[in-house]
C-alpha cells in the first residue's frame, strides 16, 4: 500500500514539473486526478479476511500504546517502519511507535518481526500510472503483493506470545472500476483493508492479549 502510494506522487512531481511551462490548468488537472485517484482505490486479501465483529477486542486496543522493538539490522530497521505505518493506518491503537521515539511505557511490545515481509507490488501500470493519469482513472491500475507476517507481542518485562505466521495476498484496483468493484464484500478501501487485516491477525491470539492486557 505504502509503495503504491509513493509511485503516485513521484509520477505527479515528474509531470508536473514537465507541465510547468504550459501554466497552471495542467498543474490543477493532475492534483484533481490525484485526489481522484486516492478516493477511488479498493483492495482486497486472499484468503479473504472475516475478522469478528465482537468488539471486545477492538475496545482494549484502542486505549493501547505499542511500541516496536528497536534493530541493528537496516533490513529489520526498514521492516519496523514498514510496520509502523501499516499499524498505524489500522486504527486500531491509541499510538504506534518504534521504541527509541516513544516517549512513554507502552502497553504492548513488537519485537522477533524479522520474518514479516511486505513484498514489492507488481502489475498493470503500479509504478507508471500514465494511463490511469491521462485517462482520469477509466484505464485502471492494478497492483498485487505478498505480506507475510509473523512477530511476537509481549507486556514490558512480561511473558511474550507469538503471533503465528500469516500470509495473504494483496490486490488493488485504482479508478473508475473501483467504484462498482467497492460494492462487493471482498473489496474494501484502502483504511477499511488496513484495519481489517491486522484485526485477524490479532484475533489470531485474542483471548491471550486481553488476558495480558488486563
């Protein structure tokens, strides 16, 4: 999610800057197709996700700070960020940090996620969305990635659980096919997506965090 969004930007900066001498309606007709672009993305997981609508969960870690251990490792370093962003874009927690920058006790600990992996998305225009731009979104752009996940969640100076490892599929569409694709089940926005993936992943072990959390 995090790359797709980056190949968007770095594409409306190349063109914008090549569009400068043709004035201004240019300049505006790539920030209405951005905006376009971004209201109009849906995704979907394989296998598909149905977490649980009980919120008991939901309600304990809305109030809950999570720290992300620290690495010496860059590649561990650039998964604890990837990791960050993805957990903040959930919603789920009250705060998500990497522990050198929290600057209070945290509730619950990330650490042994050396073996979560965001994969490099691939597919129909997900790093040159010319045609998507151009098009203003009737020619769509599609991406697909792998996520694997595996970590061990823990209290501070307490006993650690293991989030077991998980693999899903990630696919998603931008433009105007991703307005009808919004109305079936399987396909959610890109924050509904988020929160709903690491809602299962954390379901996974629920009766152990609101155990550990009480």
């Amino acid at each position: 999610m995090l790359h797709i969004r980056k190949s968007q930007l770095s594409l409306l900066v190349r063109v914008s800057a090549k569009g400068a001498k043709g004035g201004m309606q240019l300049h505006r007709f790539l920030f209405v197709t951005l905006a376009f672009q971004f209201g109009c993305t849906v995704g979907k997981m394989s296998p598909p996700l149905q977490p649980s609508r009980d919120v008991q969960l939901q309600t304990a870690l809305k109030h809950v700070v999570l720290g992300i251990a620290d690495s010496n490792s860059p590649q561990a370093q650039t998964t604890a960020r990837h990791l960050q962003y993805e957990l903040q874009q959930s919603g789920l927690f009250q705060k998500v940090a990497v522990m050198s920058e929290l600057h209070q006790r945290p509730d619950l600990i990330v650490d042994s996620y050396e073996n979560t992996k965001f994969g490099f998305p691939v597919g129909f225009q997900c790093f040159e969305p010319y045609l998507l731009v151009l098009t203003v979104g009737i020619v769509p752009q599609t991406c697909e990635s792998d996520i694997d996940v595996s970590f061990r969640l823990r209290r501070p100076n307490g006993r650690a659980l293991t989030i077991g490892y998980q693999h899903f599929k990630e696919k998603s569409v931008s433009g105007w096919v991703a307005l009808p694709l919004s109305v079936s089940p399987e396909w959610r926005y890109e924050r509904s997506l988020a929160r709903d993936l690491w809602l299962s992943v954390f379901q996974s072990r629920e009766a152990q965090i609101l155990a550990a959390l009480r």
